[in-house]
C-alpha cells in the first residue's frame, strides 16, 4: 500500500523552513527511521532552497509543492514550481567541491547538488506547462509504529 502526503508553500525562506518541517513530521510519523529522515530532510532543505533562491531570483516568490509517496522500499519525494527553469534544461552536476585548497580558498557554497545526488538513490528533472519538477527517490527500510518501544 502506497502512503502519500502533500504540503504546499509559498517561496520563502520562512514559509520553506515551515513546510520542510512539515514533511519531517509526516515522514517520521510514516515509521521512517530517523537517520533516513535527517537524510531526506538535508536533501530536500537543498532543493527546496535552490527553488526560494534561484528559481524565484527576482521576481515575485510564487508555490511550492511537495509531495511524497511512501512505498515498501522506498520514497518519492517530488518538488514543483512554477519558477525559471534549470539552465539547458539540466540539473547542475553536484560534483564535489575542491577541499584540498587553503582554508581562505575554501568555497563557501556549491555542495547542494552534490549532497542530493549522494543522498538520493535517483534525481529527477523535466519542465512541463510552466513548472519545475524534481523527484526524490530514497532507498527505506519502514519501521512498523507497533515495533518502537
């Protein structure tokens, strides 16, 4: 049986902040294990922040929509917005960033797409009507409620 959920919000850091949360909640309601939710939730504060940040970059932020679809062994999680789209089309690379430069050298930004691409089992991407949509798929192991004691 597939479990499903869904939140909706607009584009700011605030209001992401509080939809975020609300996805954690579902998620750890659903028997997620809790390194799995941690997981998923640095993942998605990654895309869900490159939405708030680039997709709305100057212009009136506008919906986000998350939802999730939870199955025996695994989890899609899929992000839509009606923001710019990706440039070319394609999702960054999310090559690691250079750490073996000066610590001055060090760059302060640029890990996002790589920490998807290393948490997520499989990253998503296609424009249609207008919207962004990216999907999530996570590799998980459910706990049943009944076995938390």
């Amino acid at each position: 049986m597939v479990k499903t959920f869904a939140c909706s919000f607009t584009a700011t850091n605030l209001d992401a902040r509080s939809g975020i949360s609300s996805v954690v909640t579902q998620l750890r309601s659903l028997g997620i294990p809790g390194t799995r939710v941690d997981e998923v939730q640095i993942a998605l504060t990654e895309a869900v922040n490159n939405v708030v940040e680039h997709a709305y970059e100057g212009a009136v932020p506008g919906d986000v929509l998350i939802r999730g679809e939870l199955y025996p062994e695994r989890l899609w999680i899929s992000i839509q917005d009606a923001g710019a789209p990706f440039p070319e089309g394609e999702l960054p690379a999310g090559k690691p960033a250079d750490v073996s430069v000066a610590t001055e050298d060090l760059p302060e930004g640029g890990f996002g797409w790589f920490l998807i691409r290393e948490l997520a089992s499989q990253v998503q991407y296609e424009r249609t009507e207008g919207n962004n949509n990216l999907s999530l798929c996570f590799e998980i192991q459910v706990t049943s409620p009944a076995a938390k004691v």
